[in-house]
C-alpha cells in the first residue's frame, strides 16, 4: 500500500520518502526497524515516568529556565517551474529550523489560502513564467492574494526573492507582484526584495544571509546568547553542483537525423564516473556552454583590446584572460535591456544614451530582436571603455538544460543527453544556439563538457510501475520518456505505457527508431502513434493521432493513468492540452468547464504534469 496524507499521519514529503524507502529494505532491515521504534517510544515514555515519579529530576526540571517569549514561527512558499526555486526554499528552510524556529515550506498550491490568516513571518521564492506570468503551481495563490476574499496581514513580517530572466521584457514579474501586494495587504518588509537573473547563486545566499540576520535579531533577544554553530561533513571527494561542476568527458557524439533532414539532433553520451551523481527519471543535465570563438575574436578585435589581458570575473576577485573570460564566462549572443541600460552608463556614447531613455522604450524592444554584443559596439562605438569597465554590462554564462534521456539504474556511470542544434536568425546572419552550437560543431569525443544535475520535482513518474503511462513528447522531447523505459526494462516494470511521437519525416526524423521497435516488441512499450506533419498534404501532428484513439486513452485516463507532455509550450503544449479537454468533453459527456476541472483535478493529483521550455 502507498503512503498519503489520506491515509497515514505522515504530510506529502514524508510520504514520498517512505514510499521510496520501504520497497528497498529488506526483511531483516524492517524487523530492526520496527524493533528500534518500539524501543524508542518504550525509552521516551520510561523518561517521562521516571521524571513524574522522581522527586529530585522533578525539582532540576523546575529549576531549567522556560522562555517565557515564543519564537515566530515562519512559513516558506515557493512558485517553481523549474526546480530552483524549490531548492532555494529546501536550503532556507533548513538553515531556519537549525535556529529553533518551527518552520512550514510547501509549493504554493499545496498551501492552504485560509492559512494566510496564521502566518507570521512569511518568505516567497518565485520565478516568472513566459511574459509575466505566474509559475503554474503559482497560479491560484498568485490570484488569491490578489482577489478579494485576501486577508489583512497585520503583525505579519515578509520577504520575497524572484527568480527571472533578463532577457524577457516582463522580468521577475512575479516576484514583484507579490512582493507589492504582501505590502499593499499590511505586511511588513522584513528583508529587500531580490532579483535574480538566471545566474541566481550569489543573489539568492546574499537574500538568505539577510533574511537569516533579521531573524537572528528576534533570536538574540529571545536567547540572551547566540552563537553560530558549524558541522564538518564528512564527504569522499569533491561535491559537485551548479556552482561546482563536474567535468564529463564525452563518450559518444551522434546525430540522429538522416541525410536529407532539414534537422540536426544529437544523442550524447557523457561519462560520469566518479561524480558521484545520482538521478531520476525526469530530471535534467546542465550544461555550461562555451562561446563561438570566431565570435569572441571578432568582438576582443572591434574593441581593440589585449586578448590576454587580466580581468576580474566574479565577486571573489578571480580573474582570468579577458579571452578566457568572454569565451567561458559570459554571455555575448543577446542583448536584453539591462545590458543596453548599462551599456549607455559606460561607453560614453550619445546616441545611446538617447536609446535607453524611458520614452523610447518601443525602439528599445526592436534594437534587441536579434542583435548580438557584437552589432552593440558596431552601431554604438564605446568611448574610452577598458575591459575591466567592458566586462561589467555583461550578464554571466548561464547554463542551457537538457532532459536526460537515459536511466541511471541501467547506466549508473553515464549519462545520455538529446539536443537540437538550434538555429536563429541574427542581425548579420542565421547563427547556431550557444550550447547546441558547440554540442553541434565543436564537441567530439574525449572533449570535456562541465555539468551538473538539475532536478525537476515537477515532472516525476509514479513510484507504482503498475500506474498506466501516457507519454507526448515530439521531436527532442521524448527524451525522459526514453529514459522511462530503459528503466522499465532494466528491473522488469509491465506497467502500460503509450507513447504519442511525432517530427517531420518518418524517413529522416524518427529518433530512436530501433529503440522503441525493440521496446514494442519486449512489452516494455505497449502502444505507440506517430505522426510526421511533413509526409503528407495536410500536416498531421500528435494531438490528431490523440483523437484518432479518443475512446480509448479515455478509458486510460479512468483506469487512472498519467500523462505526460514534453517539448515546446508556445504551440506543441497548448495544442496537446485543447485536444486532452476536447476527448474529455467528448468520450466523457462533460462540458467544457468540467473538462478543464478533469485536467485541474489531475494536476493536482501529480497525474498531469509537463515539462515545456
């Protein structure tokens, strides 16, 4: 039986955690278990009778000290797309409860709205979704907060860190908003807002040192001595991570589409071998990517600096070839407007400035379209600009991720990535996406590639390989879902699974061919439906193929199955989700407001969960 809240004393987290835990004990290991909590609870209760029937630990008991003030207790919401923003909150949360505070984390469609009334010092981290727009385990807070039945926050202490993309018009949108709105409802500001861009790690320590001091203030008065306490973990071997990343050396480099396609996908296999990695079925592989030389050199010529010069490159005071640092460290392939702002403050050009005043925001939004740092000092020569200067307007590499598509059971010491060489059409000429680029071009077996784990708590398979699975992912997104059944194969899983696959053309487009035959003819796949929207007149795509066999995944969906879709959001997601309400209305009688509910009802229940990018 599957742990839930509904039926065990244990919240959603815990839960989850015993349910991975248990199946992997054996007999033996839960006969002690069971024995070490017995006499755990034998040994609290003997204490407290021992305390009630001995007449001197009674009078120590009375002489300790009681606090006679109680500590606030805090609650920690988070609005994720991603996974970051989950992580932050898990890290603040930790270091919070090791201070004696009673703390609450949970994403923000977990949290109960009336328990706004509770709270007392509450801290939000949230990203920003597409133009604007709230995370989607966001989106009912988000309107709550806004609405009218919110409550007055008196007595009731904030903060807020936003998680944002300069590169977007509507950056940290959310963040702010709701950092506005826990304001206009009579909170107050505990700690500044932050916003981070999406090279978050040191923004997001110095909001959480802040937010930690101003607690520690409350702390200190309440304990008349606060010291910092520090543990050694005792770890074999580096820890790698976002802001430590594992070296992988490239094993294997392969493009999978045939000669003829207009495509260039690659399946890339990376060692991991002493990285002490561990991941799960929907998780990703960051990468951090290099420039194009070609560009950096043409950029280090315009400005006619010393390519080997020394720059500083981070906070720390590291410093590295001005080269290096613009081949490794930061991004020149796109312009957003605070580079334009700070652009303006430093290359001593009118013209410029005249850019980036508020009035001209429109003309602002066009010059960015499609422009590089290089077109930057082509059409707006800096003045007297030294590359110390030069290097402040630029925004740090951010790392590109990619859905593994392998599984770690079946490949513990690799990992296996799918990517898309993307192409876009710059203001000189079409140029290649900076990491599938060099994945593309400049990336052969032996080379090393830096990387890390990146988790998405929000895209994850049943814990029950019995639960039927519906799998949509066209073109790269299938990835996780190879990564599924390679799993599935590996420890013998007979659970039902169907996969709705689509690209352009069966003879040249159809990645992992082999792959999925072998599976359907194993069990392992039970159905799949293709659909190339090149091959014929009438372009045929997946969400066709989904109503061709309406009745049918219907009944999946009643048999309680899952689905998932991955890939583009803008078109693909949005197509898929219209034609899962239209089956739903159709095969199930409903309307199209209790269809939408279906599919609400489903993601709240992890059932229905995407990955879209």
């Amino acid at each position: 039986m599957l742990l839930q809240e509904t039926n065990s004393p244990f919240n959603k987290e815990q839960s989850d955690y015993l349910n991975k835990l248990l199946p992997t004990l054996t007999e033996s290991q839960r006969i002690w278990l069971s024995g070490y909590l017995s006499a755990t609870q034998l040994a609290d209760s003997d204490t407290k009778a021992q305390q009630s029937t001995n007449p001197i630990l009674a009078h120590e008991q009375s002489l300790k000290p009681v606090n006679e003030t109680k500590l606030r207790d805090v609650t920690i919401l988070y609005g994720s797309e991603t996974g970051n923003g989950e992580t932050i909150a898990k890290d603040l949360g930790e270091k919070v409860e090791s201070r004696d505070f009673k703390v609450t984390i949970s994403s923000m469609d977990d949290f109960k709205a009336k328990d706004l009334k509770k709270v007392q010092d509450i801290f939000i981290i949230t990203a920003t979704h597409g133009e604007g727009d709230p995370p989607e385990n966001a989106i009912s807070f988000h309107e709550f907060l806004h609405g009218r039945k919110a409550p007055k926050l008196k007595d009731v202490r904030f903060s807020v860190l936003s998680l944002g993309d300069q590169s977007y018009e509507f950056f940290c949108q959310t963040g702010k908003e709701f950092d506005n709105c826990l304001e206009e409802l009579g909170g107050d500001r505990l700690y500044p807002r932050v916003d981070c861009d999406v090279d978050f790690d040191d923004l997001a320590a110095e909001w959480i040192d802040g937010v930690l001091h101003e607690l520690s203030k409350a702390k200190s008065a309440h304990d008349p001595v606060l010291t910092e306490t520090s543990t050694e973990i005792d770890t074999e071997g580096p820890v790698y991570s976002r802001t430590n990343p594992f070296h992988a050396e490239v094993l294997e480099n392969l493009n999978l589409n045939g000669e003829g396609s207009n495509k260039e996908t690659y399946h890339m296999e990376l060692s991991i071998e002493d990285a002490n990695f561990e991941f799960e079925i929907g998780d990703s592989l960051g990468i951090y990517p290099k420039n194009n030389p070609d560009m950096v050199e043409q950029l280090i010529t315009g400005l006619n600096f010393e390519p080997e010069g020394s720059v500083s490159i981070n906070k720390q005071g590291e410093r590295r070839s001005l080269r290096e640092a613009l081949l490794t460290n930061f991004e020149i392939s796109r312009i957003t407007k605070p580079l334009l702002e700070k652009a303006a403050q430093y290359f001593n050009n009118n013209n410029l400035k005249d850019l980036v005043t508020p009035e001209k925001v429109e003309q602002q939004k066009a010059y960015i379209q499609g422009r590089d740092v290089i077109d930057l000092i082509t059409d707006y020569p800096p003045v007297d600009i030294t590359p110390e200067e030069f290097i402040q307007i630029l925004r740090k590499m951010p790392a590109r991720l990619y859905s593994i598509s392998s599984s770690f059971r079946a490949n513990p010491d690799e990992v296996h990535i799918t990517v898309a060489k993307a192409i876009y059409t710059g203001n000189r000429q079409e140029q290649a996406g900076v990491c599938s680029g060099q994945c593309a071009e400049r990336v052969t077996p032996g080379d090393l590639l830096p990387i890390y784990i990146h988790r998405n708590p929000n895209f994850k398979f049943p814990n029950d390989v019995d639960t039927p699975v519906i799998m949509i992912g066209p073109g790269t997104g299938v990835a996780p879902y190879r990564s599924l059944l390679e799993e599935r194969e590996e420890i013998g899983a007979n659970g039902r699974t169907w996969l709705f696959y689509g690209d352009q053309h069966f003879a040249t487009d159809f990645l992992y061919q082999v792959e999925w035959q072998n599976w359907l003819k194993k069990g392992v796949l039970t159905k799949m439906d293709v659909a190339f929207s090149r091959d014929s007149a009438d372009k045929v795509y997946v969400q066709h193929r989904m109503l061709e066999h309406s009745k049918e995944l219907f009944q999946w969906l009643q048999d309680g199955a899952n689905i998932y879709v991955c890939g583009d959001e803008k078109y693909m997601a949005n197509d898929v989700h219209q034609m899962l309400s239209t089956i739903i209305q159709k095969e199930g009688r409903y309307s199209f407001e209790e269809a939408e509910a279906y599919l609400t009802d489903m993601r709240k229940q992890k059932r229905y969960q995407r990955d879209v990018y």
